[in-house]
C-alpha cells in the first residue's frame, strides 16, 4: 500500500469546514507525481487524500478450459485513502487515524455489476519516541517485504480463479510468497535505529472453512528490516495455534519464517525472497483447508530489473511447493499431494507522466492442481 506522509499547507480550515474542503480540493490536485490533497487548520488538524486507479486488459489462454478476454483489476484494485491527523499532544504523541476504500473492477464468471467492493483498512495509529501502535485493520507483518516486489506489486501476477478470475488477482501468491492479509492487529513498528526497524503483531486468526474450528489465540507475527543505501535485507516468522473440535479433535500450528533481500545499483536491481511454512500449503493462503495440517510448503522467487530514464523492464521467476503426506484417519485428514506452482513473468513499466504509468506483462503460469495458463497484459494505472 502506498504510504502518505502529510505536510502543512498554507489554506485555513476549521475542523468542522474540513470535509467540504476535502471536496472542493479534489478538483484542485497538484501536478506532482503524488499529488496528494493535503489540508490543515489554524488548530494543527490535518487530513490527506490520495489513491491510484489500476486498470489491465489481460487475454489468457487455459489449457483445459475456456480462453478469455477481461478488463480487470490487477493485484491492487482500485483505492481511495484517507488520512486524518490530529494536532500533537503535550505528551508528544501524535494521533491519527487511516481508511482504505477499494472497489474491483470485474467480478467472476462475467457478472459484470458483482465486483467486490471493501474496506482494506481502517485503523488508529499512536506514534511518539518509542515508535508506532498501529489499532485496528491493516496490512500483515509476515511475508509483507516480499509482497513489495515491483512485477506482481504493480501488475497483474497469478490469475487465480482462470479465465474467469474476478475481483483482485493473485499477484504471486503461492508463486513466490504467502499471503499478508488484511486483518484486524494490534502492532508495533519501530522508529528507524540506523537503518534497523522491526514490527510485532497480535493479529485474528485464519480458520480452515472446512471444519469446526476453535483460535483462542491470535496470530503472532514479527518482522525484522534492515536498510542501508541501495540494499535491503530482511527476515520474519508467524505463528497460529488451531483447535479441530469433534469428534476427531486435535490441535496443530500454522507458523513459518522467511528470508529476503533486495539490492539495487547503477539501474539494476535484483530481489530474493524464500519462505518456508507448516500447516499453510503451497496456495500461499492461510487456512485455506484443514488438509494442509502438517503439510510442509516452501515459496520463493528472484525478480530482476533494469531502469532506464522513465522505463523499466524486468524479469520474475518463482514458485509455491508443498511436500506430500500421508492420510491420518485418526485426525480425519486425507492425503496431501505434492504439488508445485510456477509462474515466469516479463514486465514492463514506462511513467508516461509522474502520475500515469503505462503496464506491459507476459506471463507463463504451470501447476500440478490448476489449469496452465499463457496471459499478455496491457495495464494502466493513474496515482493521485
């Protein structure tokens, strides 16, 4: 998600002018490349309003079911953010609260008028010397810099469900790293200690829809960065204890850890990222099915890229696999297969304008569970 930072500006408004000022500000944006509407009052109040608008024509052909033609979402959909910051207190600390409308473009199966429409997040952040609470919903801690990667983060990526993927696609989850869902957290980031940050979070848990499920306790994640000049590494790990009720009652964990690191010089970039997971199957999503209790699954990918003046051009390979095991009828639990997942990408991003970027992706996507697929993307996506 693409972060706001908010900076005074010389326009005066009372906090209770401020949401039509909002409004007439809109039609008044800047030319910069995030134009960002930012306003504030003579008392310290101050708001922002941003957002992008992704658009992409992806035509794919299956092997084993129809071919098709959509104009759709990507990995993000289109988003609306507001921010609003109060004046600091004589403690220091400074309050403000964030929200995340997004709207789908396409829904499955051509139900043109069903795409989903969502709150991605909405939460209250608490921020002084000693860091940053953040209260409420918002983005995962676990795999989250690995989601940062510029191919499936700006395009397109997975088409999970097909020719007839509807609403976000899949970007590379199960193809290079597990999902950080949105979910309502309680975490703690860090300030920046000489390029070091790391966050914790109490997050709800995920539970299999396909069992009588118990979570009483919350999903704990952490994250541990390390930035200095053009280099970045970085490390993490989950865990979740889940409760099977019934008559074949039984606990087990869904916890992982991963690795990565991102490098960039003199226009080149390469970024590397490994995951490893117990009880999450190589789908790259939490909770999916009781099936993937004790199901051991690894993701990874290495993306390349190379900038030049306003155009960048890349390459992405990765993939999303999980071990086999055996059936346990003393747990209910049916055998897990071996399964990989591959998805090859070359992409393409020419800024047109600060705030207009032009998309170009060709994918090759070949699972041991799902329908092979060749796609070619033209995306478009407008930044405010």
């Amino acid at each position: 998600m693409k972060s706001i930072h908010n900076s005074k500006t010389e326009q005066f408004f009372t906090p209770k002018r401020m949401t039509a000022a909002i409004s007439v500000a809109m039609l008044t944006l800047s030319a910069n490349a995030a134009a960002t509407v930012e306003l504030v009052s003579k008392d310290g109040w101050e708001a922002s309003l941003s957002g992008s608008i992704p658009v992409f024509a992806v035509a794919s052909e299956h092997d084993d079911s129809e071919n098709a033609f959509r104009v759709q979402s990507g990995f993000n959909p289109a988003n609306l953010n507001f921010h609003v910051v109060a004046p600091k207190t004589s403690s220091g600390l400074t309050i403000s609260g964030h929200f995340q409308i997004d709207t789908h473009l396409n829904a499955p199966r051509g139900l043109q008028n069903d795409g989903l429409f969502e709150s991605r997040v909405a939460n209250i952040k608490v921020s002084g010397d000693f860091g940053t609470f953040t209260l409420g919903k918002d983005f995962g801690v676990f795999n989250s810099n690995a989601i940062g990667d510029i191919a499936s983060q700006g395009g397109v990526g997975w088409l999970g469900g097909g020719a007839d993927t509807g609403n976000a696609t899949g970007g590379r989850i199960g193809t290079g790293y597990v999902y950080a869902n949105f979910n309502p957290q309680i975490k703690f980031t860090s300030n920046d200690m000489n390029g070091l940050v790391y966050q914790i979070a109490i997050i709800n848990p995920e539970e299999p829809q396909d069992a009588d499920i118990e979570t009483g306790l919350p999903r704990f994640e952490g994250q541990l960065t390390y930035s200095a000049g053009n280099f970045k590494v970085w490390t993490g790990g989950f865990l979740q204890e889940v409760s099977v009720l019934g008559a074949q009652s039984f606990d087990y964990d869904m916890q992982g850890f991963d690795v990565g690191a991102k490098v960039s010089m003199g226009g080149f970039g390469l970024t590397l990222s490994y995951s490893d997971t117990v009880g999450v199957g190589a789908d790259g999503l939490y909770g999916g099915s009781l099936n993937d209790a004790d199901v051991d699954a690894t993701q990874w990918y290495v993306e390349a890229d190379y900038q030049v003046d306003a155009t960048r051009f890349g390459f992405s390979y990765g993939e999303g696999s999980q071990d086999s095991r055996e059936a346990d009828p003393l747990k209910g639990l049916g055998v897990a297969a071996e399964v990989d997942n591959e998805l090859t990408m070359l992409f393409v991003h020419h800024q047109l304008s600060p705030q207009f970027r032009l998309i170009g992706e060709l994918q090759n996507y070949e699972s041991d569970v799902q329908d092979n697929y060749k796609a070619i993307v033209l995306g478009f996506q407008f930044d405010f």
